[in-house]
C-alpha cells in the first residue's frame, strides 16, 4: 500500500456506477463511507456492450486497474463473466475478491445467455481469493455451483436508506384507506405486472399504488406495465413515480401504508429491509430471499410465488385492517433492527478486504 494505513480498492463493475440499482447502490453507499474505514474506492466499468462483447474490453479494464495500483481487485458479479479470458493469463499482482449481488448465470437472462454466462462466473470465481455475497440464501447458490465454502462470506446490505428523508411527498392515499409503496425497477422478476393484477381484482375506492423505480431497464416488459396501466379499471389508481433518489424513497416509506414487491428473484432484497425498518408491513411472494427477512403473519403477509389471488387478498386485509397493519409493521421494524445499518455493512465489507490484502502480502492463505 502506498499509504501504510490506506486501502486502496479498484472495484470492476458493468456500465454506469452511479445506475440505482441494488447492487449498484450497495457500491456506492459502501464508497461512500470508505474514507472512514481508512479505504478508498475507485470505480472501473466494463462497457455495456451486447453480451457477450464485454470480453473484448478485458485487457483495457485490467489496465486501468494496474494504474490505479490497487491493493485489492474487487470484482462485482454483473462484469466477472467478462474479465475470465483475460484473467488466467494477464492476473493483477493483487488479491481478486468477488462480490456477488447475484447468482452464477445472472436473472432474467435468455437460456443461452444464462447457460453461457453460468460457467464463465464459475470460472471467474475460481480466480477470487474470497467471495463476498449479499445473503446467506447467496452463498449456498454460490457454493451450489462450485465455490467452496471456505472462501465466501456474507456481507449483506445496509437497512437505513438515506441519513435523512427528502420533502415529504403529501397525502399518499388520495382520499382511498391505504397506500401501497412499491419500489422496483420495470423488470421481469420484480413482478411489477403482478402488484398491478393484484390492485385491479381490489375495490376502486380502497388503495392508491405508488410505484418507484427505472421504466426502461426492458422496454419490452415496460409495455406489458403500460398496457395494463392503461386499462380503464386502474384508472386514477396508480401513480407513477420513476427513479427517485434515496431521500425521496426514504421520504416515500415514511408516508405509505403497506409495501409490496412481487419479486420472484431476489438474492437479498435490499428494498424489503428498508422498508421493514421504516415500519411497513411486507406484501409478496414467497420466493428469493425474502422469507428470510419477513416472516408470513409476524412482519408481512406473504403469498404463494406467482398467485395473484392470494396476493390481492393479503394487499385487501392489510387495506381494510389498520390495527393489522400497526402490529405487523411495528413487528417489521423490531425485525429490521437486527439487520446492519450501512455502517456496520462498510465496517465489514472493508475488514474482510484489508485482512485478504494483508494475507496475501504476508504469503498467508485468505481462508479461516
């Protein structure tokens, strides 16, 4: 290390760092708080190029990450799969750690793409000294596909959305008992559609649906949201909001009622913790991590993955009941405050990266 004291992080992620999505979010949140930790962060992107033309950038972002000088390589699930070629034969002179926001093969993908791209993570895996993932239910699918358990870890995201909410975003209900809060990009998984079949089969007079989150991460799911947005029984019942930045959405939890997010695929679900230690009751499937962060009738009320029915129903009892709505949030927020602030996560996150960088230095192996 340059500086005795210093950590020096190159992390090789895809695209735009600054993109809000969980696991870019978790990057920059931890970025941020890295000067506390004696740390720095310095980003370096893999175009976005049509997978799998990502391959060809390797040599020039594994240059830009030897001038950097780096003390650790840290190496985000969404660009391992490009740097694999390169890596066997041009490897950094530092420590490669991975840190995995989703499983090897990615979500959403085609079934080529996912096939091809399964045994490339696995293969770049091999070359990490640690891998870091968002949640235990992370870890086993890790280790499911080859990485031994003596080399991951469990860091999971931060619970606390912003130091402080944004302006206050007025009367969410809009003259209706409850309003829902769902926060999630317009993709496949995040069951966007789903929360919106589950509002139709609702009485018109009893929730207003607030949806935060990217309208364009695939244009072609977007226009199944948008046809059904249009329909004539949704009409004034829906509210589209776009991306928010993290104290709008803070001020968003503080005002709603109910949170729900029909995710099928959530490695950790960093939206459900925040919301949870906002004091909102949970809404959605049973499926991904979720199940491990709200309890059905404890902190949320969870439906069967892909049943709508069973999905309006929870959303209709917690809309008509308020004093349910008081004891599962109140639960919900119990709950969240076990998990880690953003703080304790960066306090981790760095811990494991300055003892990989010492190891290797000293000729000590990175395993305990």
């Amino acid at each position: 290390m340059d500086d005795p004291h210093g950590l020096t992080v190159s992390l090789v992620t895809l695209g735009n760092p600054t993109t809000l999505t969980g696991g870019y979010l978790y990057h920059q949140r931890v970025a941020s708080l890295a000067p506390r930790h004696g740390a720095r962060v310095q980003f370096v992107s893999v175009p976005p190029w049509p997978f799998p033309l990502g391959v060809l950038a390797g040599p020039a972002v594994l240059g830009a990450v030897r001038r950097q000088r780096p003390d650790v390589l840290l190496m985000d699930s969404i660009a391992a799969a490009f740097l694999v070629p390169w890596l066997a034969f041009r490897r950094p002179r530092v420590p490669v750690v991975g840190i995995a926001h989703q499983p090897p093969g990615g979500i959403d993908h085609g079934r080529w793409r996912t096939r091809t791209q399964l045994v490339l993570d696995r293969r770049a895996y091999r070359h990490a000294a640690v891998v870091l993932a968002a949640s235990a239910l992370l870890a086993d699918q890790l280790a499911a596909s080859g990485v031994p358990r003596a080399r991951l870890r469990v860091v999971p995201p931060g619970r606390d959305v912003a130091p402080a909410p944004g302006r206050p975003p007025g009367d969410l209900r809009r003259g209706r008992r409850a309003a829902l809060l769902c926060v999630g990009n317009w993709l496949l998984h995040k069951g966007i559609v789903d929360v919106l079949e589950a509002v139709r089969r609702l009485p018109a007079d009893l929730v207003t649906l607030h949806l935060v989150g990217d309208t364009e991460k695939d244009p072609s799911y977007a226009e199944r949201v948008r046809a059904l947005l249009a329909s004539s029984d949704l009409a004034g019942r829906v509210v589209v909001h776009g991306p928010l930045t993290v104290e709008e959405v803070a001020a968003m939890y503080a005002m709603a009622d109910v949170f729900v997010l029909a995710s099928t695929r959530e490695s950790y679900g960093t939206v459900y913790g925040e919301a949870m230690a906002a004091g909102l009751p949970i809404v959605g499937y049973v499926a991904g991590n979720l199940p491990h962060l709200a309890r059905d009738e404890k902190e949320g009320l969870l439906a069967p993955a892909g049943n709508i029915e069973a999905l309006a129903a929870a959303l209709r009892r917690l809309a008509e009941n308020a004093g349910l709505r008081t004891r599962l949030g109140a639960a919900a927020a119990l709950r969240a405050a076990g998990f880690p602030t953003w703080a304790q996560t960066a306090e981790r996150l760095f811990g494991e990266l300055r003892m990989i960088a010492g190891c290797v230095r000293c000729g000590r192996p990175a395993t305990r």
